[in-house]
C-alpha cells in the first residue's frame, strides 16, 4: 500500500463510537463488560455532559465494585472539567450505601474535606450525603461553617440527605445565624425531614414575616411542601399586602387552588388587589374574586 493511502487510526473517534454504543445498549455493555469497563472510563476525557453522565450511571449501577475507584479519581482530578467531577460525585453518593464494604471509600472521601481547594471540598462533600452515613455527621456539620459558601451550600444539602431528624436542631440553630444565601439553601431543604413537617411548617411561616424580600418569597413557595393551603389561609391573606409583587401575586394563586366555598370570608382582601399596580396580580386577584363570587 502506497504512503499516502495510509489510513490514521483515529484512537479517540474509535473509542467514542464504542463508548456511544455502549451507553445506548445495556445489553450490549453486559456482554462485553470486561472489555467496555476500561473504554467507558477513556472516553470521559472526551464525551459531552450528557453522554459522560449517561457512562457514569452504568458504571456506576451495573459495575459499582470495579469502578468506584476510577470515579472517585474522576471527581478529584483537577485536571477533569468540573461537570464531569460533579456527576462522578453524585454517583458516589448513589452507591456508596450499596458497596459491599464503603469504609475505604468513607475514609478517603473524609480526608479529601480537608483539601485546601474548595472546589474538591465541594464534590466530596456532597458524596458523602447519603442516608445511613453516621460517619460523616460531625464533619459536614463543620463544614455549615467553612469560608467558602459553595462548600457550605454543600453542606447544607449533604447534612440533609442523610435524613437523620436528629440533625434538624443543628440547621436551624445555623439557619438563626447564617448569611442571606444559607438561609436560603436550608430553607429549601428542610422539607426533607419527613417526619418534622409541622416543625419545618411553622419555621416557613416564621420566615414569611422576614425582612429579606427573597427569603419571604422562599417561605411562601416552600410552606405547600409540608402543609396544605388552606390550613394558612390567613398567612395568605398577609402575604397578599407584602411590597413584593412575587409574593402578592403567589399569595393569591394559592389561595386559588383552595376551594372556593372556603374563601367568602377574604373577598374584601381579594377585592383590594384589583387596583394592584402590577397586571399580573390584578389578573390573579380578578381570577379569584370571579370563583369566590360563583
């Protein structure tokens, strides 16, 4: 064969082929999986977001033993773009309670939260969220208090999917004193303290009167997590007067999805919104005030 009918042999094109087909056939990866492992964990250098959380998931669900190592050095590989560490982390944090032994893997990931790079402190952070994770209890609560809000943030969501209510206590002692963008990141997670709702119930309540505009807005759109509308019917009826025009125009949206038979008694509450100064409340106070009149 002459020189210039030599064909290049595109390694990373071949290998993203086999990946792709991989990933599209389950069946196919079972049947080839000693030899599809290593090429699914090659192609991450160069798959898209998509396709490289697609790879992980398989990996992660039907080869969990054999590849937990090379995700872990997946998510703390500074040289890795941060979306691909960012899915290897949540697929830690999916399999972790399902190894055979996740001690190691604990302990490894225990000692990463002490790196100095936040950005590798957020990613083992969050891997260490899973229900049942005693172990990591203590460090991530002290990490609510770590000088960068994106570990903290992460924090906050870990410490909450360990769904231990005994933890409830802990962030809202931290929710008293935390910074605006905290607060509102615990906000939006204590809902998942199933078996607390009537404690997280009155806290959203109590943060309806808050001073921050976005925080109020917060407990407005979360108090339906754990509690019925019409149980607040007059929290609504107050929320209805607030400065922000988001709240005036949520306030009365739930109040529309109550029953109308329920609703006579706030009509003059209703009626004063019709002049509101934004179109989007007027329209939503008129929408109500024709099924409480029908």
């Amino acid at each position: 064969m002459g020189k210039n009918n030599i064909i290049k042999f595109d390694s990373k094109q071949r290998i993203m082929d086999r990946a792709k087909a991989y990933a599209e056939s389950l069946e196919l990866f079972m049947a080839e999986q000693e030899k599809a492992i290593p090429i699914l964990l090659k192609s991450l250098k160069y798959a898209d977001l998509k396709t490289a959380h697609k790879i992980l998931l398989i990996l992660g669900n039907f080869a969990r033993e054999e590849t937990v190592e090379p995700i872990y050095n997946i998510m703390t590989d500074p040289n890795t773009r941060d979306e691909i560490r960012s899915s290897a982390s949540t697929q830690l944090n999916t399999i972790s309670p399902l190894l055979e032994d996740p001690e190691p893997l604990i302990d490894k990931l225990l000692e990463d939260i002490k790196s100095p790079d936040p950005d590798l402190r957020v990613h083992v952070t969050f891997a260490l969220g899973w229900e049942g994770n005693d172990r990591a209890i203590v460090p991530l609560i002290e990490l609510l208090y770590d000088d960068n809000i994106d570990v903290q943030q992460a924090a906050v969501n870990a410490i909450s999917n360990l769904r231990d209510d005994r933890i409830l206590d802990l962030l809202l002692d931290r929710l008293k004193q935390a910074g605006a963008e905290q607060k509102r990141c615990i906000l939006y997670n204590l809902w998942r303290f199933s078996s607390k709702h009537k404690k997280v119930e009155e806290v959203y309540l109590e943060y309806m009167d808050h001073e921050d505009d976005d925080i109020r807005f917060d407990a407005v759109v979360l108090l339906e997590t754990v509690s019925e509308h019409e149980k607040h019917i007059s929290s609504y009826c107050k929320a209805m007067k607030d400065r922000d025009t988001r709240i005036r125009k949520l306030a009365v949206e739930r109040l529309g999805e109550i029953d109308a038979g329920k609703l006579s008694s706030i009509r003059e509450h209703v009626e004063n919104l019709i002049k509101d100064p934004d179109k989007g409340v007027r329209q939503a106070a008129l929408n109500l005030l024709k099924r409480i009149k029908e």
